[in-house]
C-alpha cells in the first residue's frame, strides 16, 4: 500500500449508518443530511427546473453559462477563483485538443485504435481536480481528462493504443492505476485497494470510473456489496454517456442509475455531468464522505458520449444526428466559456493564449507518437511475476529460438 497519511480515519459502527443515507457519524456536517435526501429523493433538487418525472440532477451553471444557486453544493465550490475556473477551462480544452489529435493520430495511421473523451470532459476534469494527490484513481480506458489532472504525460496515454507498450505509465507515480479494458473489473479493483487504505488508517480516498454499460457487469455489483459492507473509502464514479457501444442506457436499467446505490445502503446523486462545478462539488462532497468514514457513495454524471464508442465504431449506425445536436447544446466546455464571458473572468488575451498552447499541445503529442520506438520483444515476459518463473523462462527461451530461426536475425533483441 503506498498510500500515506497521517491522519487517522473517523470509522465507526456510526458510519455504517450510512445503509439508510442518513447524516450519522458525519459530525453534523451537511453531506450526510443530503445523503438521506439524496438516496431517496425522486423529485427533482430545483423546483420547476424539470418536469416532475425526471430524477434530480445537481447542477451549479446552466447550458448558458448562467450560475444557480444550490443550497446542498455551493459550499464545496465556495472559495473558488476566477483563476480557478479558468484553471477548469483550461483543462478541458487542452484534454479535448489532445483528444482530438489523438483521434486524428489513429486515422493517419499512427494509433491502432482511439476511444474518445469528447463531450465527457466536465465529468472527468470536475471529478479529477476534486482529488487530492494522495487518493487513489481507477480509471476505465476514456478517462483522458483525469489522467491530465493527474499530471499522467498525455503522450503516455498513447503507447498502449499504439501496440508498443502494455500501458505506458506508472500507477505509482501519479496515483493512476492502468487503463482496464475489461469492463468493470476496476471497480473491484478500487473496492479492494480501499479497504487497505481503511486498514491502514489513512484519510486519503479511492475513486473508480466506469460506464453505464459497465454498470451491468456482475463484478461492478460486487464492489457495491463489498464497499458497503466493508465501509470502504470509496467513490464509484459513473459516466453515463448513454451508451455502452450501440446499447441505449434503457437496455442496462430500469431505474435511475444512481438510485442503485440505495438498494446497496448507501447514497447516490446524479450530477450534471456537463457542469465541471457541479462534478467538482459533488465529488468533493464524496471524497468527504469517504474521508470521514463514512463509506461508499455512488455519482452518476449524466452525460454523453459525442462521438463514436470508438475509432473502430460508427455510431450512425445505431443513433441519429438529433440527439448529438441536442447534446451539443449543452457543451460542457462552451457553458463555462459563457459563464467566464458574462462574469468577465477572462478576455480575449486568454483565449487567444490558450488557442496557441493547445496547437503546441498538438504539435507535441504527434511528434512523440510518432518518435515513440517499437518495443522490445521480449518485454512482455516482464513483470509477469514479482520473483519470476520457470514457465515464463521456458516460454522467453522458446520465443528466443524462434526469433533467431530467422535468416536476418540479428541474434535475438
Ligand atoms: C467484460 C467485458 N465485456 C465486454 C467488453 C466489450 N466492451 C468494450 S466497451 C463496452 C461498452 C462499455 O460501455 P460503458 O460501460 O457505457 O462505457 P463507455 O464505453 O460508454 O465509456 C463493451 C461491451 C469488455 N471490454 N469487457
Ligand atoms: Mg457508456
């Protein structure tokens, strides 16, 4: 375990408490009382702001950049800066930048396979800059935007969809575990990594992202067992993007997923996922949640996935243009683009610099896909086992025959 802290974590039989969403064991600060409101709430959190039927979703800026008040979030937002909030702008155009260079690297050839953020930039740099450098992330493989609030290099990101390394980065390093492609998975993975953070007694917190489709899986249902059982430090980050491939959300859930948790004991919120300052305030009510001990609390960012699934998929086939252009109309990035115009929180010498750091973004991520070395051969018989294996070598020796059978071997690696 290489998480370290200090402080001791507040875990108590009285944190359990929160199986029914309830405030106990959270010394009387307001996320536990939301929590309650939160788990069993069906009416929407601002009156008239949708129509009845639909569940509540937490939202601090309108589609039109407008700021709302709300009353169980603004103080998780509250001393932030306009230096700040062009920190968050900043982040997702560099991540949406590098993302589409990415994307643009798999069609020339250069990256087997692409699975693009964009449209889900909010959920991933609210949630990632809500973390502090000691809590730990799980991501799935489209979470570009945390791994930049992680401080993960971007051109790091790229070497597994090259075909050159088999992930690129250390987890260590950054507190970023390896993309997972088996979908799920991680969740178990984050549930089982908290528990040792609990055991360890340190206040830092775990946060595992994954999808709506993702949430069908039999292991995402175990982690939420576990966690709750366990009180595990844990926040289980949902990006419904409303689609797992060409499946609609309705075809992984009859109910909101975000009222799963409360089958589960313990809360859930659905959160604008294209609102960066309601995902940052949310997950930092989470993160607090799981700091003082008082378990496991699920976010379902409702979102959507702007492009395809990924560069192999064509969603055209399955989804029509009305419903992106919908989506389009609540750009993440746009909305807070009119927040920081209408509150004069940058002038145009900002946007202007921030155009040119993005095109030298661009400019470096190609020129480091493209300088990346192809890789050793035998580096995949690394790190198989900590202490190695007879089996392993067996297999490395035959793998070294066959290399050298060759008539221009130029003697093995
Ligand atoms: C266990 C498992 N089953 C199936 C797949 C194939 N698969 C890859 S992505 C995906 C859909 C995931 O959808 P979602 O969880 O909503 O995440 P999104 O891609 O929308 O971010 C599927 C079925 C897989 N990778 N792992
Ligand atoms: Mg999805």
């Amino acid at each position: 375990m290489t998480v370290d802290s200090s402080a001791a974590r507040k875990r108590s039989a009285a944190g359990k408490a929160g199986t029914t969403g309830s405030k106990a064991g959270s010394a009387g600060t307001k996320s536990g009382a939301t929590g309650a409101k939160r788990t069993t709430s069906t009416t929407p959190a601002r009156a008239g702001a949708k129509k009845s039927s639909e569940p509540a979703l937490v939202q601090l800026l309108t589609p039109e950049g407008k700021r709302v008040e709300n009353a169980e979030y603004d103080s998780y937002v509250a001393g932030i800066t306009p230096e700040d909030l062009r920190g968050l702008y900043r982040d997702m155009v560099l991540t949406r930048r590098f993302d589409a260079e990415a994307t643009a690297l798999q069609r020339q050839g250069e990256l087997g396979l692409w699975a693009s953020l964009l449209g889900q930039e909010a959920a991933q740099i609210g949630s990632g800059r809500a973390l502090r450098d000691d809590d730990y992330v799980f991501p799935t493989y489209r979470e570009h935007g945390v791994a930049w609030c992680r401080g993960v290099d971007p051109t790091n990101l790229l070497g597994m969809f090259r075909g050159v390394n088999n992930g690129g980065w250390d987890p260590n390093g950054n507190n970023f575990h390896l993309y997972t492609i088996v979908i799920g998975s991680q969740t178990l993975h984050a549930t089982g990594y908290a528990m040792g953070v609990a055991k360890d007694g340190a206040d830092s917190a775990v946060i595992a992202y994954f999808g709506d489709g993702a949430s069908s899986q039999g292991d995402v249902a175990e982690s939420f067992t576990f966690s709750a059982v366990y009180n595990a430090p844990v926040v289980f980050f949902c990006q419904n993007n409303q689609w797992a491939i060409s499946e609609p959300t309705e075809k992984q859930t009859r109910v909101p997923l975000y009222q799963r948790a409360q089958g589960y004991g313990f809360p859930g919120v659905r959160v604008d996922g294209n609102d960066v300052l309601a995902c940052l305030a949310v997950t930092k009510w989470a993160l607090e949640r799981a700091r003082n001990g008082e378990g496991p609390t699920l976010v379902e960012a409702f979102t959507y996935r702007m492009g395809a699934h990924t560069t192999s998929d064509d969603p055209s086939r399955y989804r029509g243009d009305e419903e992106r252009q919908a989506w389009e109309a609540k750009d993440p990035i746009l909305r807070l683009r009119r927040h920081l115009e209408a509150s004069n929180h940058a002038d145009e010498g900002f946007f202007e610099e921030l155009e040119a750091e993005s095109e030298a973004l661009g400019k470096r991520v190609r020129e480091a896909v493209r300088a990346m070395p192809d890789p050793d051969h035998f580096a995949i018989f690394e790190n198989v086992y900590a202490d190695g294996h007879a089996l392993v070598d067996e297999e490395r020796a035959q793998f070294a025959a066959y290399q050298a059978s060759f008539a221009d071997a130029e003697g093995g690696h």
